[in-house]
C-alpha cells in the first residue's frame, strides 16, 4: 500500500511541467489527482490519461485559480468527485521577463493575479475542507534568492509566495495543517 493511498490531492496548473510532474508523483504514490488546467485541457487530459494508464485515479478541472469563482469550483470538484481533500499543491504560475522600463501594468496585474492571488484564492477555498493531517504546499522559486535581471515582477511574485507560506504556516498551523514550501 502506498503512503497517499486514500488522500485526494488538488494540484493548480498541473496541465503541463511542474505541475504535471508532481500530479503524477502523487498519483504513483497512490493519491487520487485533481489535475487543474487553465486554458490547456489537451495537456491536462494527457496528464489523467498518464495516471490512469499507470492504475492511478485522476480528473481534470478547468479554472484560473486568479478568479474566485474558478478557484472554488476547483476545490468543489474535489469534493464532488471525491468526497474529501487531503493535499493542495498550487502550483500555478506564469512568468515573463523584461527589463524595468519594459514593464507593463498588463504584465504585472497577470503575474500576480495568478502567482499570487490565484494561491490565496484556492488555499482560501480548500481551508474549509482540510482535515486533520491534511497539507498545503506551496511552488516557490529560487528567483527569489538569486534575484537575476530582468525578472523584477516574476521575482515580485514568489517573494511574495514566501512570505505568504510562512504567514500560513503559522495561521493555519495551530489548526493541525501541514504547510510546506516546494522549490522550482
């Protein structure tokens, strides 16, 4: 028997890279998968089809996790499929690197509505349905130590992403939940 066996886990932005890596993980250790997509049903489908070719149970859920509406309706899926939610993975993100004068307020709103909000939006949607032993794990990035060039908005965001897991480390920690920060 696996170690995930009978946990149902969500993970945001799984369609494709990371995300698709850590579905599967999940997946070969016996959790059952929520496999969220925005806008790449494709990828994510072939996600599910990877899991269960492999005996693993999975679903794909649209949403952009940047709107509250969609962020619910992926932590409801869980729920409706399942019945439960053990482990939330997000895992969404978008980058794009410019210089400073080539930023635009187009490209940081984007950046963090999804790196940022989007995390907030479906921790905030899943706290209500985790249990006891339950884990929120978060995708950060090492840009926020290296900080290279360029990178001033996507750096912003998983800043950003740091600080907040510690903040719910300790929020939600006291409520029994595990938080762990992940690194891409």
């Amino acid at each position: 028997m696996s170690k995930l066996t009978g946990k149902v886990a969500v993970v945001t932005g799984a369609s494709k890279g990371i995300g698709a890596a850590i579905a599967k993980s999940l997946a070969a250790e016996g959790a059952t998968v929520v496999v969220n997509y925005a806008s790449s049903k494709a990828g994510a489908d072939t996600v599910v089809a990877a899991i269960t070719a492999a005996g693993g149970k999975a679903v794909a859920v649209g949403g952009d996790v940047s709107k509250a509406a969609e962020a619910n309706g992926i932590i409801d899926a869980a729920i409706k499929n399942y019945g439960r939610l053990d482990i939330l993975v997000n895992n969404s993100g978008v980058y794009e690197f410019a210089p400073i004068e080539a930023i635009t307020e187009d490209q940081f709103h984007k950046a963090f509505n999804v790196n940022v909000l989007g995390l907030l939006l479906t921790t905030q949607a899943a706290v209500k349905h985790l249990s006891e032993g339950a884990s929120i794990i978060n995708i950060g990035s090492v840009a926020s130590r290296i900080t290279p060039p360029n990178s001033a908005v996507y750096t912003g965001t998983k800043g950003a992403v740091d600080a907040i897991t510690g903040v719910l480390s300790r929020e939600l920690g006291p409520q029994r939940h595990q938080s762990r920060r992940g690194r891409d």
